[in-house]
C-alpha cells in the first residue's frame, strides 16, 4: 500500500565532494585540467593514427577506438560534475540520470572488450606471427570492435532497464557526483531484486569473459616469450604488449575497486576517489601511457610535427 503511495521523483540531488567552496574551487580546476588532457590526449590518438600510413594496423585501429571510447566515457560525467562545482545545487533530472548509466554502461563495458581484443591482437602477434595477417584481417578487426560496441549497448540497454523498475520515495539524494546504478538500487524504496539480479549478471558476462579473454592470451604470450632463446628477442616481444598491460592493470583495477567495495560509511571519501580514478583520470592516462611507452607512437608523432 506504501508503494502505491509513492511520488516517483523528477530529480535526483548529487552529493558531490565537499560543501566547502574553497575546496571546490580547487577541485573545479583539478578536474578541469584533467578533463582537457584527457580530451586532447585521445583526439590526437585519433587524429595521430588516421594521419600516419605507419599506424595503420590492426593494433592501432583498436588503440583509436579505445581513444575515442575514453573520451565518450570522460564525457558523460566530467561537465556535469565541473558545473555542479560552481553551482549552489547540485541536482540532475531523472532523464539525465537514466541517460548517464545508459552511456556510463555502454562505454564501459565497451572499453573492456576493446582491451580484450587488444590483448588477443598481441597473443596472435606473438605467439602466431605467421598467420597474424591472415587472422587479424580488417573484416576481423571490424567484426571484433563492432561485437565490442554491441556488447556495451547491451549492457547500456539492461542496466536502463534495471533502473526503470526502481522507485524512489524516501530519498533523492544519491551519494555521489554522478548517477549510477550501485547506489541508485541502494537509494530506491522498492524491491531491487531484479536489479540485483542484472547487475550481477552483467558483471558475471561481460566482466568475467573479458578478463579471461585478456588472462589467456597473456599466459599464452608469456610462455612463448620464455621460449625464446636471445634475451634481445624476449625483450622485443614483451615491449610491444607493455603499454596495453599497464592500461589494462589501471582500468581494471580501478573499476573492480568501485564495483567490488559499496560505498560505506567508513569508506565513503576513499570510494569517491575510487570512482574519481576510474572515471575521470583512466581516460587521461591511456593516451599518455601509449604516447609515453610506445615506440612506434612516438616517431610517428615526430613525423607528423616534421610536416606540419
């Protein structure tokens, strides 16, 4: 009977960080930086791998879609949590939440298999060199990346629909800066059953098959790596998976790190800067990892500039 009594809300009030203005003022202009760097780092990922014939490989066609997911991804919240820093209230319209775990969902999981893909690029690089033209053709490339981005609406779609079965009567107030569906099922007064459900289901596809997609081609690529005999050789062959392995041990580290811990009242500040890492600042560091730590990346940026 208290169901049916329920006003569904029309807005959600975001929590944010701190109500000190001095605080905010200086995390405004933090995020801020971050958000910039993060922004040119991947359009000149893209535009550096479009403009050089040298990048024109089935790794680099990953790298620029992983580029252009990071800025999408930096794009959903950062803005948003850039204007609520200015702003006395601090507020989001129930379809701009639904809108932010739609996309929030989407190139997540999108990202994830973007590195797993990655991940079997270099196996096949590695470990198959022979067959790595054959087997990593562009209708491939394109079936893997597209498959990527199709298991990220997926994703998108339910978690949409796991938050359209919540209601929200007693509280409005969700404990962080941005809408996602964690705390929005500890928020909602109905039964969250079936989001649970979702969420767990969702985490248990398309996070687990990942991971081992990305476990699997790394034993492989490491067994074959000390199969061989010149230590030239070996470290030749593990540099060009360096880059891709620090991406992948910052985006899973900081998403299981979010996902894994609720938020608690104990840890409520650390979780936020959980979340603050695996929002904000892994989409500025993947540009600057494979800028910094990749060879081919970096010469291909002295020639750009050479020309230009």
């Amino acid at each position: 009977m208290a169901q049916s009594n329920c006003t569904q809300v029309t807005e959600f009030s975001l929590a944010g960080f701190t109500e000190d203005p001095v605080t905010q003022v200086y995390l405004f202009l933090l995020f801020l930086l971050t958000y910039l760097v993060s922004i040119l780092g991947n359009l000149g990922i893209i535009i550096l791998i479009r403009a050089s014939p040298n990048l024109h490989s089935p790794m680099y066609y990953f790298l620029g879609n992983l580029a252009f997911v990071d800025l999408c991804f930096s794009t959903i919240n950062t803005p948003k949590m850039l204007v609520d820093f200015m702003s006395e209230k601090k507020s989001i319209a129930y379809a701009g939440c639904v809108a932010q775990v739609f996309l929030l969902h989407i190139f997540g999981v999108t990202e994830y298999f973007l590195l797993a893909s990655m991940a079997y690029d270099r196996y096949v690089a590695i470990c198959h060199p022979l067959l790595y033209p054959l087997v990593m053709s562009p209708e491939c490339c394109f079936q893997l990346v597209t498959g990527s981005y199709l298991m990220g609406l997926t994703n998108g779609v339910g978690q949409t629909i796991s938050m359209s079965t919540l209601s929200f009567c007693s509280s409005s107030t969700v404990d962080l800066f941005f809408c996602d569906i964690s705390p929005l099922i500890s928020l909602s007064s109905s039964d969250t059953t079936l989001s649970h459900t979702i969420l767990t289901t969702a985490a248990s596809l398309f996070g687990v098959s990942s991971i081992l997609v990305i476990l699997l081609s790394y034993v492989a690529i490491i067994a074959t790596i000390l199969s061989i005999n010149s230590a030239e050789g070996k470290r030749k062959a593990f540099s060009t998976c360096t880059s891709h392995l620090t991406t992948v041990s910052i985006s899973y580290g900081a998403s299981l790190s979010t996902y894994l811990n609720p938020i608690s009242d104990s840890s409520r500040g650390a979780d936020k800067w959980a979340v603050v890492l695996y929002t904000v600042v892994t989409p500025m560091l993947n540009p600057v990892i494979y800028s910094l730590r990749n060879k081919e990346v970096k010469e291909a940026l002295r020639r750009l500039l050479k020309i230009k």
